[in-house]
C-alpha cells in the first residue's frame, strides 16, 4: 500500500461515518470501471457487506459507467520506483 493511498485512507476515516460512504464510493467506481473494460463479472462483499451495500455498489457503478475512464486517474497509486513492462502484440 503506498503513502498516498494511506493518507486518502487516513481522511476517509475521520468522516462522521468513518469513511463507509467513501469506501462504498470507491467500490462502485472501480465496478464502473471494470464494466467499461468489457468485464462482465465482479465480486463484491467482504466482511460486513450487506444487500443494501451491495446494490448501492451496483446501481452507482452502473451511473458511472458511461464516465468511467474519467475515473481512472483516481486510481494512481503507482509504488515509488516501481517497474512496468508492456509486451508488445
């Protein structure tokens, strides 16, 4: 996990609802994301999700799907002096 991650982390938490709102947030975008890649399936739930989570997911992911390489950027969290190699094809 790296800093900048942590520290986003860090302020959710001190939200009145301890950063749930946040996390739920969080989830639906990636959801919308991985639906604008062309997946067709995703888990979610963990501990303590409930139905109501779990459709809240859902529905705001399926809103922000038709934005969702919007979305992308707020998933940089690259490591510091981290490696990527692409192979062509």
């Amino acid at each position: 996990m790296t800093d900048k991650l942590l520290k986003q982390l860090d302020e959710e938490r001190t939200a009145k609802d301890k950063g749930k709102t946040a996390r739920l947030d969080r989830a639906a975008k990636m959801y919308s994301i991985a639906r604008g890649l062309g997946y067709s399936g995703a888990h979610i739930g963990g501990l303590g999700a409930t139905y109501e989570m779990v459709e809240y997911i859902i529905n705001k992911g399926e809103e922000l799907t038709p934005k969702w390489q919007e979305l992308v950027a707020e998933f940089d969290f690259p490591q510091k002096d981290g490696f990527y190699l692409f192979e062509k094809r």
